[in-house]
C-alpha cells in the first residue's frame, strides 16, 4: 500500500521540519486551540480551508460538507457552530463555497446519485427559488451563479441561526462572511 505509506512518511517529515522551525509549535498548540475563523466550506479535495489562506494548524475552526450547506435541522453542522461560537468565540464565520462545485453541478441535472440526491435536494431548492435568475442563464454561467447564490443561502442560514442570532443579541463580536473560490486561479471573492 505505497499510497498510504505515503502520507505516514509525509507526516514524519511535515512533523519533523515543523519542529525545526518551532521547537514550541506541538506544546502550544497541545494545550488549546484558540482559533478566530471557523469555515465552513465543500469537501472537494481542490478546496483545503488551511492551505488557501495560509494558515496553521489552530488557526481556523473547519466543517467541510458536499456544497458546504448549512441546513437547520443538520445538528453535524450546527454543533460545530455552536461550539465556535459559543466555546471558542470564533470572530468570524466564513460560508467559503468555489465554483465548478459537483455538488451544484449534480444539483443542475436529474440523474440520480443515490443518497446524496436527498442532500442535493436542498440546491435544488435553491435553483428552484431563483429560477427567474437562472433561467436565463446556461451551461457554466448558470452554474457559477447558483455556486454563488448557494454561499449566499448558506451564508443566510448562518445568520438566522439561534446560536447567532442569540451570540449576537448577548453583544459577541462575530461577522458571517460569503465568499467564493475560484479552482482555475485560486482566488477567493467576497460576494457581500
Ligand atoms: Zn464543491
């Protein structure tokens, strides 16, 4: 299995050099996470929360799921809310979702995927909501709007949470964010 002996070895030497560089860096962090960022982001492998803003391990609070939905009866998504928010008191909630997503591509047609069909269902929601926007609109154009205006309701979700809304009522200092990434050059937009 040389694929996974792979990742071991290269974690001996990420956890080697990291030492190198910061003898502290393990102790510290062994002791708590004091993270100010949770993502929420898709799981495609092409969009790693850490690595496209250059950040480290503690530095940002992450829950990736297919089309980075946030939907309220999703207790998954909603305990790593709460968590950041009300236990770490992250100061930032960033819904980063990227274009040429699966997720909404598969959202766009009507072939069954099995399970995940349930999920997609709520895109499908979506396109259905805005379907005076998007029907003038085809192929990538079309997709590429419903990826943003996905963000957007998530983002939306976000915000009408009770654990915001009710972070946000006691005077915690916490902004939600919607961004978008770009896979072809690796920027992300701030769609607010
Ligand atoms: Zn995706």
């Amino acid at each position: 299995m040389p694929e996974i002996k792979r990742l071991l070895d290269n974690n001996i030497k990420w956890a080697d050099e990291t030492m190198a560089r910061d003898p502290e860096f393990f102790d510290t962090l062994s002791q708590q996470q004091s993270p100010i960022y949770l993502w929420i982001g898709c799981s495609d492998s092409r969009v790693p929360a850490n690595q496209i803003v250059d950040l480290l391990p503690g530095d940002i609070f992450v829950h990736r799921n297919v089309a980075n939905l946030v939907v309220h009866t999703d207790f998954n998504c909603l305990s790593v809310l709460q968590y950041a928010v009300d236990v770490l008191k992250v100061k930032h909630v960033i819904v980063c979702g990227h274009y040429g997503c699966g997720g909404i591509d598969a959202a766009l047609t009507n072939e069954p995927l099995g399970l995940i069909d349930n999920w997609l269902g709520h895109i499908k929601d979506i396109a259905a909501f805005h379907d005076d926007e998007l029907g003038g609109l085809v192929g990538e154009a079309k997709a590429a709007r419903l990826c943003e205006l996905n963000v957007l309701t998530q983002a939306d979700n976000v915000s009408k949470s009770s654990i915001v809304k009710d972070a946000l009522a006691r005077g915690q200092d916490l902004k939600v964010h919607s961004w978008i990434y770009s896979l072809r050059n690796g920027k992300i937009k701030d769609l607010a």
